[in-house]
C-alpha cells in the first residue's frame, strides 16, 4: 500500500464541519487531501475512456473519492461518483449503494427481504385504497414520511386515522412519494445512531427528540449521548450497511418491544454529533478504511479503460 495516498472529498462546502474533520484526519496521516465540489466536477465519456474536469483541469492521480452528496443533488453527485468508479478509483460508497440507500422505500424493501426487522411499512397510491392501506398497518398513530426526506424533514406523526387520511391526501395533491409506518411508541422520542465503518460500529450515539416532538434528528433541535449498544443492535447495525453495500453508514434503530428495528440507513452521516457526544475519532476510522480500501485495490488502468 502507498505511504501517501491522493483523497478527493466531494463536498459543496469546505468548511462543513464534516468534511473539516475528514481534512484533519487525512491530513494528520501524511495524505494528500482535495476537496471539491461535486458540482463543478464534468465529465468526458466515451467508449473505454473515462475522463474528469474540474474548473478547467483534469483530475488525474486520485487514489481514493469520499462522497459527502446531499440529497439536493443526488442524481448529479453519483454521476460524478460513478464517473470516478469507471476511472479505477477506491469509493468506500458506490453510486448505485448512495442510490438505493437514499430511497426509503427501497431500503426497507431490501432489509425485510433479507430478514432484517423494521417498523412495518405500507406503501401505495390510489386513494380509493387509502382505507385498506391504513388498515394494513393498524391502529394509529402513524408517521407519514416524504420517501426521499433527510433530517427529520417530511415526517409527520399522525395522531388520528382521519388525520392519517388527510395528510396522505395533501402529500398526493402534491404528487409527493410517501409511505406511512407504524409508531413505535416504547421508543419514546429516541432513536441510536449507529457509524458504521467498515463492517464494524466505530461509535454509536443515542439521540433525543425535544419536548413536544417525536423526531430525534439533531437539526431538528434533539439532544445527543453517548450509548452502549447491545450485541443485537451492532449486528443489525453491520448488517444493514452490509446489505445496503455501504462501507460508510449511518444506521438509525429504535429500541422496541420485540428488540432493535432499522428506522433508516444513511450513506452520508453527518459527523459534529457523534464525535462530539462519544469524543472518538470518527474522522480517522474513516481515512484509515479508506485507504486500506484504496491501497487493496488495483491501480486505474491506462486511460481509464474497466478492468476485467
């Protein structure tokens, strides 16, 4: 493996607390580190050849690209991932594992295909099956969530089966993809925040919504602790990010009844939180997996011709 490794970060602000750390940490490895913003990376495609730009020069030499895509530009952002991917370059986060992961729908598709225990789920569309639908799921309250919302934005807790209705049909006026779930109510406004790095729970924090709200996001004003997770919850932890292919992830459980359920699996966690509620270095578990990953990898290919 290289001493020193060439890391791209792809972030649309370089002062991000996030990406800040992920600088340090490459840094205090004796790496060479770049941000860039993933907007103003373009791209050349032809048959065999796979080309980057960025503000008027070609990126040639990266080693390793950490992906920090907000959902804003999700299908931008894994363009240029996947255009680096073609390039021979070490992800620990494919495009295509970005796009699934930010699909709440497809992510509860796949854990529950694969055993994976989740609040229950129902999905649909016409209005005249709203009724059934909701019967499906059984007795309120029930949380509505925009399939593709980030930090705690687009859920809803309906207290009420009528006001369940009314909201469904508000969020269809709009043409908005949705699905609705069961409430856990033991969970009592907290969920776990599980940083998965590498098939391994590095740190694990217990957030806790305000007074008066349900969600647990920190942007949403909850509070966040230091947690010891149970053997249970690391193993679903690692198995969802496994399942989702994510060598980079945020697991999200809530502690139920019947034992811990995914509430979402999140291919960019945001690191100011855990690292300041558990003081690890999230930062450096995450340079150090990367470039483990970089450094097993093959070298890109000359013109950046697929490997076989």
């Amino acid at each position: 493996m290289k001493k020193t490794m060439k890391i791209a970060i792809l972030s649309r602000n370089a002062r991000l607390y996030s990406t800040v750390r992920l600088v340090e940490a490459a840094r205090a490895r004796g790496h060479s580190v770049r941000v860039l913003d993933p907007l103003r990376c373009y791209m050349r495609i032809a048959a065999g050849k796979f080309e980057m730009h960025y503000k008027g020069r070609v990126l040639r030499g990266i080693d390793a690209v950490i992906p920090r895509i907000g959902a804003s530009i999700t299908f931008y952002g894994t363009a240029v991932v996947r255009q680096f991917e073609m390039m021979g370059v070490y992800t620990p986060n494919g495009s295509d594992a970005i796009l699934r992961a930010r699909d709440k729908l497809r992510t509860m598709q796949l854990l529950a295909r694969e055993g994976i225990d989740l609040p229950t789920t129902v999905f649909g569309d016409n209005p005249d099956d709203t009724g059934d639908l909701l019967a499906m799921l059984g007795e309120p309250p029930h949380v509505i969530k925009l399939n593709e919302g980030a930090q705690g934005q687009g859920v809803l807790l309906a207290e009420k089966r009528s006001a369940a209705q009314g909201m469904i049909e508000a969020l269809r006026g709009l043409y908005a993809n949705f699905l609705v779930q069961e409430f856990v109510r033991e969970a009592k406004g907290a969920d776990l925040r599980c940083f998965v790095v590498g098939g391994k729970v590095v740190a694990a924090m217990q957030r806790q919504a305000p007074e008066g709200d349900f969600r647990a996001n920190i942007h949403r004003g909850g509070s966040a602790s230091a947690v010891e997770l149970t053997a249970a919850e690391r193993e679903i932890a690692v198995r969802a990010a496994g399942q989702m292919d994510l060598g980079l992830a945020g697991v999200d459980l809530l502690r139920s009844r019947r034992g811990p359920l995914v509430l979402e699996v999140n291919s960019s966690p945001g690191l100011e939180g855990i690292e300041g509620s558990t003081g690890i270095d999230v930062a450096g578990a995450v340079i150090d997996h990367v470039t483990k990953g970089a450094g097993r990898s093959a070298p890109p290919t000359r013109r950046g011709q697929r490997r076989k």
